[in-house]
C-alpha cells in the first residue's frame, strides 16, 4: 500500500487559517488597520460597503512596500515584524504571526496598491481567493491601499452565516473603535456606504474619547493617573452619575492593545459599589502599562484575553486607586457604612457632614421660579415640599445610622407624587415603618419582618402604571411641534434604525434619512413627558440591545420598563413616613408585588424561624 500522508496545499492551510483568524469582515479591519498603525501611517481611512461584505478599504499613508514585499506580504509567516520567538514576548507592534493577510487573501479578493516614498512608482498586486492573478506598476500616492472584495465568496458557509448588515456593522464599529481609543495622534475616518460614521482628527485621548462618544461625555470624565512599580494605570473614567446599566463603554488597554478583561472591570466596578445604582457601570478608558515579560501575550490573534503574572495585585492596586480617583474628584458620598473600611467605625464619622431630611412642610413663600435648590418639575407635582439645606450636622449616633443618606435627597419628591398618580389612596392600618440606609423599609407584615428594597418597588409600580397605559394608548403618536436630533452614537443608531417599525408601534416616529446620519425624533408615545421621551427611548434601544434574541420580551413590555426606570428615584433618598407607607401600599396593591420588572426581588421577609436560625 502506498503513503497516504501529504502535506496539504498553501491555499488550503490559508483557508484553515483564516478560518481562526478571520471570522467576519470586522476581523479584516482589525488586521488591515493595525497594519496600517505598524507602518507608521499619520492618517488613515476606512471605505466599508455593505457593512463589508462588498468592500473593506483600507488607505494609509505609512510607509508603503517594495515591489517584492507587496508580494511576498501574502505568504504565510512572511513578516518584517518578528524574527526570534524571544520577541514573541515582547511585542510592542500589533501583529506579529505574519499570517493575516495570507488568511484574507485565501478568502476574498484582494488588491493591493502601494509605494514607498522613496519610489517613483507604486505597484498593484491583485490576488483572488489565495490564487495569484496580476502584479503592474501603478501610480499611487505613498502608503498602502488594500480593497478586500467579496469577503468569504468561495467559503459559501462562511458568508451565510454572516449576521444582518446592522450586526456585522456593529461589530466593524466596535473593532475601530478599540483601535482608534489606542492612536489618538492618528487621523482617522470610518465610511460606510459612503456616509461618516467617524472622522476623527488627531488630538489629546480626552478629545478622541469624545470625538467617538458624543460630547456629553465632555463633563463626565474624571483622569486617572495611578503609578505603581508593576504597573502604571492612566486614562479616564466616567463620574458615578454616568452609569449605565449597557456595558459598552469600558475599555481595557495594556500596553497600548485592548483587552477584554472581566477580573479588572470587577475592580472598577467594586470601586464604585454603593455609588451607583446595581448592575450600573460608568465609562471607564484605562490605560495600563506593565513589563511585557509579565503578561502572557495571546499567541491566538482573534483572542482578547490575556493573562496577567500580578493580577491580583493590579486588581487590588486599581480598585484603591479608581476609589481615591473619585474621593479627590468629590464625586463620592462623604459616608459609605457599607464599604470595608468604614466596617470598624461604628455608626459615623463626626467631621462628615451629613445631609438634611427632606420635610414635608408647606412654604407659602416658595417661588419654583426663583430657587436653584429645588428641582425643575417640583411644581407640577403637586407636592408641597421643603428642604432644609442647612448643612447642620447630626450629632447622634441613631440619628446617622438609620438614615444614612448621603446624596442630597433632590428628586424625592417624585415618589411620593407618582404614587399618588392613578392610584386609589389606600387607608391601610398604619404599622409602623422604619427607613434603613435610605434603601429599605422595614414593617411588620404577616407575623415577620418585612424589608422592600425601595428602588426596586418603585420600578414595579411605575411599570404597572406605564403598561396599562400603553395598553390605552395602543400605537397613538403626539407629534412634537419643534422635531429633536436624536444624538445617538454609531452603534445605537444602527440599532435604533434596525428596530424603527417596532419604535413606530410603540409611538416613537423617527426620521432616519439613512441607518448612519442623525435620525430626527418627530412623535413620542402620548404618556410621556417631553423632557424624557429621549431618555426613555435611549433606554428602550439599549435595553433591546441588551436583550436580543430573547424572544420574551416584548417591545411594550421594553417600553414600560424603560419608562420606568427613567423615571423611578434612586434608592438614597430619605422618605418621610407618609412616603414609605403610600410606596408600600402601592407595592403591595400592583400585580407581582414580590419583583421588580427585570426580575429581582422587592421583597424579603424574615419569619420568626428565620430569625431563629440567623440567632443560631
Ligand atoms: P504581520 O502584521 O503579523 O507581520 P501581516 O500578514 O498582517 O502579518 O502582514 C505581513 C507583512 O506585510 C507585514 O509584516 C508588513 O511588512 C507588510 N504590511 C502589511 N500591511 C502593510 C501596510 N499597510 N503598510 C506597510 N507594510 C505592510
Ligand atoms: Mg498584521
């Protein structure tokens, strides 16, 4: 019997290869544009069609190739970046394995266009699906210019499980922007179908940061500057009130690469325990820089993990020093009890000033007109209120420790006035109700002790409230009369252009001239107030990208939600004992009192053999 044995063909080791490497047109990008970053390129420009399936372009003015370097670029293992595996541990450029543009040549077709600035004349070279087609002399500006063309034409499986348009936009958008985050001294630009989705001139990192998420990040960004002997953290992270619950603003980045890294956002996100609401995460853009022998580079190009030899003590480095970040910003609440170092300190510190409680008392001098210590929609509720912002200081341990509120307490009020809204008052048999950390109500119920989480109720009366009006309201529209551009960024906007005809049935009309320019908000859903609609409708888009593919949830059921949780007060706030029994009564009287709408409990009540078994 003959050998069977054969080594298997370039083109199709390319394949397999590309099969690691390049998995949708967003992967192309990365590979072309880090390419482009290596060969020193001052500008450089992205032409996409058909969210790539048709072209990626990527032109640079880097330092171009030699006629046979243009060729040879396309061989597997051909690179000018690495010639000892030693330097596999220390890399400083973006690729170094010498195999991505084989890989993309093996599935599109590809042309190359390219000149050094030393050369009179460029060369052109033209590959199809890992086959050699022509290689001519060409006019052409200095840099590189690579068409990708019919990305995976001859990989049918490939290309059909490409993901819709707005998705493999999404995720071109996403790799561009981890690039762009790295190289705010390079000029770039992001077209899709001929429309900008980004241009972004060369500046500090803060001016990138806002030229690809939108000027309201401008106040929101406190700089971070922790310097450490294993490891230097720099770059910007987001003010608690920026918190949201969509993760897609918080970037990773060692030594100038992103990655994705769950073990450190838990340390961010421990640094902001207590000073956002749960599952809320402000942007963060933090930059670190360690000794490359102590990290372990991801040898697989598509992976953006990496493992770390000190990783718990940058865990531990990076939560104190984004906490001591946000208490010299004075963003921070002066009294954390819940916090660890505060665990020994009993019940306060006295030289924190502690904020007054709200009193419900009529002011017959008060003008909503002329004070800035109220807020704006305080009239219009109705509500007569009155704060005391003294800024006189508790004495009392008791007095601190069962109200601990440390924001000062500015939209209460909306509370007690929703509550009131469309429900029946109730004249339950008072029992009485305690406050604990301006976060929980404590009242005896059915022979135990009941705790409800306040936020939390609060969002299940409001989403009752708000589906029971869009149930009354159907898909009827309140055309606004002065139309509002809808300053979405890129990938929420793809998003919210994905989903118009389901925004349209829940009232929201919105012009988009094309899925990447300003959509236009014309009508909002009839029961919403005007200031808010936007708020809402950007929670609708974000939690519809949180929950794709989870087929129970419907839009109404999105919308109610999201009204809610725009209008629902933080847990935080001091409430006046009237409050607390409307806010517990209107629990109790909505449909699924035990849960909030996403599913966490409202509720918990600890029975006398409860308690007997915590005494244990
Ligand atoms: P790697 O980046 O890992 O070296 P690639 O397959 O991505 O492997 O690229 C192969 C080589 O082609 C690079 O090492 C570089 O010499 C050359 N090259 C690729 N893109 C460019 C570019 N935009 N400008 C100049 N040279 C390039
Ligand atoms: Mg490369």
């Amino acid at each position: 019997m003959s050998d069977v044995i054969k080594l298997m063909p370039d083109s199709l080791a390319n394949q397999i290869a590309a099969g690691e490497v390049i998995q949708r047109p967003a992967s192309v990008l990365k590979e072309l544009v880090e390419n482009s970053v290596d060969a020193g390129a001052s500008k450089i420009t992205v032409n996409i069609k058909d969210a790539g399936r048709t072209l990626i372009q990527v032109i640079d003015n880097g330092c171009g190739m030699s006629v046979t370097d243009a060729r040879m670029s396309f061989e597997r293992h051909a690179t000018s970046k690495l010639t000892k595996a030693e330097d596999l541990f220390c890399i400083y450029t973006k690729g170094f394995r010498g195999e991505a543009l084989a890989s993309i040549a093996a599935v599109a077709e590809v042309e190359l266009k390219t000149r050094r600035a030393d050369d009179a004349i460029g060369t052109d070279v033209i590959i199809n699906g890992s086959k050699f087609i022509s290689q001519t002399p060409v006019n052409t500006p200095q840099g590189t210019n690579f068409a990708i063309k019919s990305l995976f034409f001859n990989v049918p499986a490939r290309r059909k499980f490409l993901k819709s348009n707005s998705t493999e936009l999404q995720h071109i958008i996403t790799e561009f922007q981890r690039i762009v985050l790295t190289h705010p001294m390079i000029e770039f630009s992001l077209y899709h179908n001929e429309n900008a989705i980004y241009i972004l001139p060369k500046g500090s990192l803060k001016q990138r940061i806002i030229g690809v998420f939108g000027k309201s990040l401008n106040s929101e960004l406190i700089p971070v500057e922790i310097d450490t002997s294993i490891v230097k953290i720099t770059g910007f992270t987001g003010k608690p009130s920026s918190s949201k619950r969509r993760n897609d603003k918080q970037f990773f980045f060692v030594n100038n690469r992103y990655m994705k890294n769950s073990y450190f956002h838990k340390a961010v996100a421990l640094a902001y325990d207590k000073l956002t609401l749960p599952d809320c995460i402000p942007p963060y853009f933090l930059y670190m820089e360690v000794d490359p022998h102590t990290i372990d580079v991801n040898v697989h190009p598509a992976k953006t993990e990496i493992n770390f030899e000190n990783a718990s003590d940058i865990f531990r480095l990076l939560q104190a020093g984004i906490k001591e970040t946000l208490s010299k910003s004075d963003v921070t609440p002066s009294i954390d009890f819940d916090n660890q170092e505060a665990a020994n300190i009993p019940y306060f510190r006295s030289d924190e000033p502690i904020p007054d409680e709200p009193q419900i008392d009529y002011d017959p001098n008060y003008n909503p007109f002329i004070s800035t210590e109220k807020p704006q929609s305080f009239e219009s509720l109705g509500v007569n209120g009155n704060y005391g912002h003294g800024g006189a200081r508790r004495t009392t341990q008791y007095d601190s420790a069962i109200n601990t509120g440390r924001k000062r307490a500015d939209n209460w009020q909306l509370l007690y006035s929703n509550i009131n809204d469309d429900s029946p008052s109730p004249t339950p048999v008072q029992s009485p109700l305690m406050q604990i950390g301006s976060k929980y109500i404590a009242s005896l119920h059915d022979n135990g002790l009941m705790l409800i989480d306040q936020y939390r109720a609060h969002l299940r009366i409001l989403y009752e409230k708000y589906l029971r009006q869009i149930a009354s309201n159907a898909d009827a529209t309140q055309q606004l009369l002065y139309p509002q551009p809808l300053d979405l960024d890129a990938t929420s906007l793809a998003m919210a252009y994905d989903i118009r005809d389901e925004l349209m049935s829940v009232g929201f009309d919105i012009d988009f001239p094309s899925p990447t320019a300003t959509a236009t908000l014309r009508g909002i859903p009839p029961y919403l107030e005007q200031n808010k609609a936007i708020d809402v409708l950007i929670k609708v888009i974000d939690s519809y990208r949180d929950e794709h593919g989870n087929i129970s949830s419907s839009m109404k059921d999105i919308l109610a939600r999201s009204a809610a949780r725009s209008e629902a007060v933080m847990g935080g706030r001091s409430l006046s004992n009237e409050e607390m029994q409307t806010l517990k009564d209107d629990l109790l009287a909505t449909q699924q009192p035990e849960f909030s709408p996403d599913g966490r409990k409202t509720t918990i009540i600890l029975r006398p053999e409860d308690l007997e078994k915590m005494f244990n």
